[in-house]
C-alpha cells in the first residue's frame, strides 16, 4: 500500500496548481508527467517534477531493503518484495488516487525503480533513451526504445536465477509501451511533437 501511494503523488498536478495555477492535464499533450511540465511550465518546473518522479520510483524499490531483519531468508525475496513494491508504485503513478486516477506515463518512476533494483540496466536504458532523444528529439520514441530493450538488458544482467526480474520487466516494458500507444500512432503518422530542452521557454 505505502508504494502505490507513493507512486500516486502528482508532482505534475501539484506543481502545476500551486505553483503555476493551472491543471497540467488540461494543457499540452495533457499528460501529467515531466515531458509535458517542460513543454507546458518550462525547464525548471519540468526539472522538479522529473526529479520528484525519478526519486519516488527510486524510494518505494528501496524501502523493502530496510527491513532486512524480518526477513524469512526464503530465495529471491527481498527482490520479490521490491518488484512488487516498484509495481504498485507505477500503477500508482499511472492511477494515481490523489489526482483522480489521471496521472503520468510512469517512465521517470520506472527509471527509479530500475536505479534503485539494478543499476546497470539503468545506466543502458537511460543512455540508449539519450541517444534516441539527441538524435530524433522524440522523447517518446526514446522511452518506447528503452521500454523495448529493458526486458533484453535485465536478462544480460540477471542476477543468479532471479526469473521473476524477466517477467518484472517484461511487464514494466508493456505499461510503459500501452501508455504511449497514443504516441506510437503519432509517430507512425509523422505528427508526434519534437522536443528541445534547450531551447527557452517563450
């Protein structure tokens, strides 16, 4: 439960009805995450929120290493308790119940997760993510190509036998793809909006 409701702080929303006083989700691509903070509110509400996201991914995969000591010592289980925390804390950041169900696309949640449960596969998915996104400024083209190649790159470093990061993965990958089915169709159609974090907001 304290994951879900981690993952189901709206950083987007708050930030953008206390601070900008406006719903972000009734403004640009209408999303409540960090990709349409910058494009919507500018670099440096969007980098709060991408900080925020990034880091209550990060805090709800890590909690369950602090209670080592009531562990049973089965196989696997401090890792099954951290995959299962990370997925209620997407499914909180995508459902989130303090933002009326309508929340983000759970990809800086995820990076968190991924920070907080195997570093290396991270450290891949976000460099391949920064290519992509240098290269086609598509910001979704790049989470789509990170989402897809996650579930490859968490085989290469399973640890031991730890089978169910595979299927953890697999399925983080398909939430990730199934949120930007929208965006995918944009693409395919050429009408998906660019990005440039560099350039000022007007």
């Amino acid at each position: 439960m304290y994951a879900y409701l981690i993952g189901s702080i709206p950083s987007a929303v708050w930030i953008g009805k206390f601070v900008h006083g406006i719903d972000i989700r009734e403004h640009g691509s209408k999303n409540a995450g960090a990709t349409n903070t910058f494009r919507v509110f500018g670099k440096k509400s969007g980098s709060v929120v991408l900080f925020l996201d990034v880091a209550k991914g990060y805090l709800a995969a890590s909690f369950p290493l602090l209670l080592s000591g009531m562990y049973l010592g089965f196989k696997d289980e401090v890792l099954i308790l951290q995959l299962t925390a990370s997925f209620c804390a997407i499914i909180g950041h995508v459902f989130p119940v303090f933002a009326h169900f309508r929340g983000g696309k759970g990809v800086a949640s995820s990076l968190g997760i991924i920070i907080a449960v195997n570093p290396d596969t991270a450290f891949i998915c976000l460099t391949c993510f920064l290519l992509v996104f240098v290269i086609w400024k598509y910001v979704s083209l790049g989470a789509i190509v990170a989402a897809i190649l996650f579930p490859f790159v968490s085989y290469f470093f399973m640890m031991e036998d730890a089978r169910i990061m595979i299927v953890f993965s697999v399925i983080i990958s398909l939430i990730v793809l199934m949120s930007h089915r929208k965006n995918i169709h944009r693409l395919v159609r050429g009408e998906e909006n660019k990005m440039n974090f560099l350039k000022r907001k007007a």
